[in-house]
C-alpha cells in the first residue's frame, strides 16, 4: 500500500490539548506523517517541550498558547498560526477531563451532585473541548472547503460509567454534536469524526487506576478484568487512527464516525 494514502505532507494540524499526554502522542504522529503541528495549549512549558521533541525527530512544529473556553483567544490563535503555517486543514480537540466534585464515591448520592460541578464538566468537555474550537477552525476549513475535525470522546460516552456521570454524559454529547456537524458539513469538504479511547493512563486518572507501588487500584483492576487484552492503551495506540482520520486520502469518505480504541473493552459483557 502507497505510503502516500496516509501522507499529511503540506496539512497544517492544530492539536488542541496538545501539551497533555494522549494530545502529545497525537501532535508526534501528526509531525511524523508531515504535517506541521500547531501544540496550543495553557502550559507553554509543556508545549515548548513538545515541539522541541517533534523537531528533534525532523517534524515542523510551534506552541501556541490559547484558551479554548474563550473564542477570542481562539481566534487569535488561528490567526497567528495561519500567519506562519497556512491554513489549518486538520483540528484534534484533545482537551477534556473530569472533575472531583463531579466524581460520586461509592454510595454518594446523585441528588447531591452540585449543578455547578456538572457544568462545569460540559463546558470543559464540549463548549471548551468541541463547540468554540470547531466554530473558530471550522470557519475556515469551510472558507477553503476542506478540512478534517477529529473530537475525542471517550468510551464513557458510549457506556456509561459508574461514579462519573457528567464526565459520561458530556462525552456522549460530544459523539452527538460529531455526528451533526458531520451532517451539516459534508458537502463542504469537511469531514468530522470522532476517536472513543478505552482507558488509557495520563495525568488526570492515574491515582484512580495505580497505587503508589505501581499496583492496580480496586477501580484499575475492575477495567483490567473487563478489557479481553488484559492491559491498559498506551499513548502511541491511538496513533493511527488519528493520522488515519487527517490523511486526506486515506478517509476521505469517513464522517460522522466514532473510532473505538479500547482493547475490546466495548465487547465484554459477563
């Protein structure tokens, strides 16, 4: 098969979350494959790290710091990436998490979940993780009637998880609104999808799957048990399928999928 079908020679790709674990993995495979990598971000320690590391390895890359909960400061940071590398053809929203005052302990009550935990978990996971970087990036693939947006969900979003059900509820939006932009945006050369991980360690939920000896957590030995390849995603495994999703070639008739990368986690019932 012709190297070229996954080739991103001359895209320039916006890795937003970029300066996390999983987004990192992402901006690196991006860079192999060609393109430029913008890192955008909060943390330019971790940003300049990472395009560090990527021209290291012979890729393009530049951080650039931006507020994804904020349109203006996304703006502006389009606007000054496509004043160096062009227009932006590919968008990864990477950023997301959860939240400790939206995770019920066992026995909690849901009826006591704070509204404003909640909230605060939508508009970090969809306003913040997929609506204002899409309308701000979007607005321009649409201009130059090409583009590829790639949003991560979460297997969370499919199945429901015990004790994080805003993190669960505000994936599962996250494969909604994929879906419906896919729709509204096909004919105008824009393809959206989305990538639904399993578990995969990083910053935000390493103490919930790891005790300090390195050994798996009650909740960690609970996945371990559920997942038929008995261990948990490394970074680098959700690699092909984001450069899969942005090669212009290789999906160029994929949109509105949700790529699941989860050991088989989404197949084990009993």
């Amino acid at each position: 098969m012709s190297q070229s079908l996954f080739s991103l020679e001359n895209e320039t790709a916006v890795v937003i979350g970029g300066t996390g674990v999983l987004g990192g993995g992402m901006a690196d495979a991006l860079a192999a494959a060609g393109a430029k990598v913008v890192v955008m971000g909060r943390s330019e320690e971790r940003g300049l790290a990472r395009v560090k590391a990527i021209e290291a390895a012979g890729g393009k890359a530049m951080f650039q710091a931006a507020d994804a909960m904020d349109r203006a400061s996304l703006a502006s940071a389009r606007d000054a990436v496509e004043a160096k590398f062009g227009p932006v053809s590919i968008l990864v929203n990477a950023a997301g998490g959860n939240r400790p005052d939206a995770t019920l302990p066992p026995g909690a009550d849901f009826c006591k979940l704070p509204i404003e935990a909640w909230q605060g978990v939508f508009d970090l996971n969809l306003v913040g993780g997929v609506l204002l970087p899409s309308q701000v990036f979007g607005e321009s693939m649409l201009k130059a009637k090409r583009g590829s947006i790639i949003n991560i969900a979460s297997m969370a979003g499919m199945i429901p998880l015990s004790r994080v059900v805003a993190y669960s509820a505000a994936k599962a939006a996250v494969i909604n609104v994929t879906k419906f932009l896919a729709r509204e945006w096909a004919t105008a050369g824009v393809r959206v999808n989305a990538i639904s991980p399993g578990f995969f360690p990083a910053d935000q939920n390493r103490k919930l799957l790891f005790n300090d000896d390195g050994s798996y957590t009650a909740r960690g030995g609970q996945i371990i048990g559920h997942t038929p390849m008995a261990r948990f995603g490394n970074a680098e495994e959700l690699s092909g399928a984001v450069v899969w999703l942005a090669a212009p070639k290789a999906s160029s008739f994929v949109t509105g999928q949700n790529i699941v990368v989860d050991g088989g986690f989404s197949s084990t019932t009993i």
